[in-house]
C-alpha cells in the first residue's frame, strides 16, 4: 500500500538509501544483500535461522479511515515497537507498506522463535494513540525456518508468506509456521467443523452471565450473557475459540436464537426462586439483523417466558449500527420495549457525532480504553468526552474489562458508574448468580 511519505518523498538521493525513510527501518534493498550474505554464512556454518514475515491487520482501514498521513505515524509507531522486541543481531526490514520481516540468526529450535513471536505480538497490540484517536493494531505473522521450509530466499519469503496467510485465515493476531503437511491443517479444520455441527445437533452450549454492578451501591444491575461450549474433549471452551466458525457456517442466527431464548428463560427460573427480574444482556451477530424473523422470534420468547420487554437487551457492534437496514429493526425492537447496547464501543469507526441519531440505550466502553485510561492521559481525556457525550445523549453506560478498584474509581470519577469486569465478577455459571447478587445486597 502506498503511503504518502512514499508518494511525496520519491527523490533519487533517497534511491540509495539502505534505510527507510519513514520508519528508520532497513530497506527492503538491503534486506535482499542480508539474504543473501545469510544463507551463504548459515550453510557454511550448518546453522538454522528463523525469517518472519509480519502483516499488520486491517491497515487498510486506518488508512481510508484516517487519512495516510495518519496511516504514516502507524507505521512508524509500530516500526519503533518491533525495534524493541529482537536483538541487536537480529535483522528488522520494512518491506513494503504495513509488512515488516525479522530474521532472526543462529537458532536452535522453534522455541526460541516462539518467544520472539510472542513479544512482538504483545508489543503490537498494546493501544497507541495517534493524535485524539486509540488505535487498536494487530498483525499476523508466518515464519519459516532455513533450511527446513526452504534454501534460497525465495522459498524462504514465499513459504513465510503463505503461513502468514494462513494467520489470517485462522483469525489474524496470531501466527503460523509453515508447514509443508498443508493436509493437516484441513483435518483439522474439517474435524473442527463436524463437531460444531454437532455440538448444534446435541445442544452442548450453555450461557455464562458476567454481573455489571454500580460503583455507588456496589450492587448488581444487570448481567451479561456469554456463550460456552461444552467441548466433547477441551471442556469448556470461550467463544474466541468458534465464533468465527459459527459465522463461516452461517451458524450465527441459529446461535443467536438460541442465546435469547436461553437467557429469558433464565431470567424466569431466577425469578421463579425468588429473585427479583435484573436485565440480561444477549450478544448478537451483525448479520442477524438481517434475519426477517428476529422481531417475531423475540416477541414469542418473551410472550413463552413471561419476562418484561425492558429487561432484554441487545448488544451490537458499532458496525452493525452503521449497516443501513439495520436501523429501522433496531427502532423496531425499541418499540417493542428492549434495549439496544453498542458492544466495545471505541474500537469501531463510530462518529461520536452521528450518535445522536441512533436507536440505543446504552454505551459499553471497551476494555481497551479501560486498561490504558491510568498511563496515558490521551485516552483519559478521550474517555472523559465520550462519558460527557453519553450522559448529554441519555444513554447508559457501561466499562468492561475492569480489573482494578483503580480503574473502577478513576471511571467514576470520569462518570461512569456501571462496571463490568474481573475486579468485581468473572462471568458465572447460572446457578451461581442468585449467591452473588445476595451477597452484594448483605455486604452493602
Ligand atoms: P464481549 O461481548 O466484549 O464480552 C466481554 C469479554 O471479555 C468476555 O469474553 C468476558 O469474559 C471478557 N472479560 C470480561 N471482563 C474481563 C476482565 O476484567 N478482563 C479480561 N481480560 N476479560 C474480561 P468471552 O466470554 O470470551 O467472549 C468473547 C466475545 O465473544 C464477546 O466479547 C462477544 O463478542 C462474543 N460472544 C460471547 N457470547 C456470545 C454470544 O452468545 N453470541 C455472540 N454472537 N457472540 C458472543
Ligand atoms: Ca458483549
Ligand atoms: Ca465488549
């Protein structure tokens, strides 16, 4: 992808350059003349190394989002990240655009690749704020080993590129060593498949419900449900794990359904054993909005279970909100008496501008914001005018992810008041709700 630095830069004195202009980085010129040396001293000395091929994920999106000048201090921060992460033997390159690769001399087993992998994948992903915007990069990286995956450069770069894209695939933010057994990834993947299918078939989901609880009172006002799957050999197993799968199978509606229907109905057995109703939050997949039945399925389950409309509520994605025909369903089950939350919201492209025209109820703030709000005063202040902008538009709000009495404290202080996260609760088995919401009423 061409970066305006590129496009504005383009002067023959810089032609020679072994370095990169907008990263500092080595160029792609002498990446080539370090290869090359390489293999040379690697086969001299029977030594292996590690190339690894990084590509930042949805670059793109920062770019057409931003602006590339923006795009450019991206680069150049993620640039300074990975400087951090290998040795001063190791070799670092810019080869074009949002990919970088590392090479990493002299290793003795995957291992030690492993750990490098992993430092950078941590160093990536870490918020960066770039003038008043949290960015929230990722990458995904392939490695290949000399000499196992390949002899010469080319089948070095061209093995590293392919798993890097097997990265992708598999999720991105994350890697892949190249493999030339490329069949066992699709048994894998096919095994995975079937028993997902079946865990539909035989029902092997259950809900967890994480308690969101006011800072003032210490008290719980409502629960969020999250999906598990009771996995035939791994036990339970977090969404992470399958929801892309779910979406690629088309699944999702299914999954969704089924989520509504699970949780009114324990909304009804809580209140059955003498709880008071609390709102249960359902999360949904963009695309079932686009399901013409999800109106008439919502109503039945709440008419089926008895629970109050306004104790239902739907969480969404910023980009489900920005999906046009989306809108007027989203206006259509606020009729009804449900709410609507936007789920990690700051991580997507929302105006904060365009807010006041949507269908919503509530605002829940990302844990991205939340972990790096006590270090960098950027986000605080962001944070602070996205509370500001809520409370102005009558919309609740939400922090997730909270791990810390500070982060929970400092959140109130910038006015919010609802908190969600480790520091109070993890999300819990049904059956253990109705003990969690008795104990906060006897320790308040
Ligand atoms: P989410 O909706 O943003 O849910 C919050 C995730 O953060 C949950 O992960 C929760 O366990 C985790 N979490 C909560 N508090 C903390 C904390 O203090 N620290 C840390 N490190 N993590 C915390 P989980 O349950 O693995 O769910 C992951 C994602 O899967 C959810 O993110 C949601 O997008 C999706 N998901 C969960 N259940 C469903 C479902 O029923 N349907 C659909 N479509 N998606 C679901
Ligand atoms: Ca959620
Ligand atoms: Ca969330």
């Amino acid at each position: 992808m061409m970066t305006t630095h590129e496009k504005t830069n383009e002067q023959p004195t810089h032609a020679l350059s072994y370095y990169d202009n907008l990263t500092g980085l080595a160029h792609k010129r002498y990446y080539h003349e370090r290869m090359s040396c390489l293999l040379k001293t690697a086969a001299r000395r029977n030594e292996q190394f590690a190339f690894l091929f990084i590509d930042l994920d949805d670059f793109k999106d920062v770019n057409d989002r931003y602006g590339t000048q923006l795009g450019d201090q991206f680069l150049h921060a993620i640039a300074q990240r990975l400087k951090l992460v290998v040795r001063e033997v190791d070799f670092i390159a810019r080869l074009e655009g949002d990919q970088f690769c590392i090479i990493l001399d002299n290793i003795t087993d995957d291992h030690d690749v492993i750990k490098v992998i992993n430092r950078c994948l941590q160093k990536i992903k870490k918020p960066l704020t770039i003038e008043t915007h949290l960015l929230t990069p990722t990458a995904s990286i392939g490695a290949a080993i000399y000499p196992r995956d390949g002899i010469n450069e080319s089948d070095l770069i061209s093995a590293a590129d392919f798993a890097m894209h097997q990265a992708k695939q598999a999720g991105k933010q994350g890697y892949v060593f190249y493999s030339k057994n490329k069949s066992n990834l699709a048994t894998l993947r096919r095994e995975k498949e079937y028993l997902l299918r079946e865990a539909f078939k035989q029902n092997q989901f259950v809900l967890y419900y994480q308690p969101q609880l006011s800072m003032t009172n210490r008290q719980v006002v409502g629960v969020e449900s999250l999906v598990r799957w009771q996995h035939p050999t791994l036990g339970i197993v977090a969404p992470d794990y399958f929801l892309d799968l779910v979406e690629q199978l088309e699944l999702q509606t299914q999954l969704g359904n089924w989520a509504i229907k699970t949780a009114c109905e324990q909304l009804a057995n809580w209140h059955r054993s003498g709880l008071a109703f609390i709102p249960v939050a359902v999360n949904l997949s963009p695309s079932h909005f686009q399901d013409h039945l999800l109106i008439q399925t919502v109503k039945d389950t709440l008419q089926k279970t008895g629970i109050p409309a306004e104790f239902l509520e739907l969480e969404v994605t910023e980009s489900a909100m920005q999906t046009k025909g989306h809108i007027d369903v989203f206006k259509q089950l606020r009729k009804i008496g449900l709410k609507i939350a936007i789920d990690d919201f700051g991580t997507g492209f929302s105006c904060l501008a365009s807010l006041k025209q949507l269908p919503l109820d509530c605002l829940k703030i990302d844990k991205i914001f939340i972990d790096d709000m006590l270090s960098n005063s950027h986000t605080a202040l962001l944070l602070g005018t996205i509370i500001g902008l809520a409370h102005a538009l009558d919309y609740s709000l939400v922090a997730e992810g909270v791990e810390t009495e500070e982060q929970a404290l400092k959140l109130q202080h910038l006015g919010c008041d609802i908190i969600q996260g480790y520091f109070f609760s993890k999300p819990l088995p049904a059956d253990d709700i109705p003990s969690f919401i008795k104990k906060t009423l006897v320790d308040n």
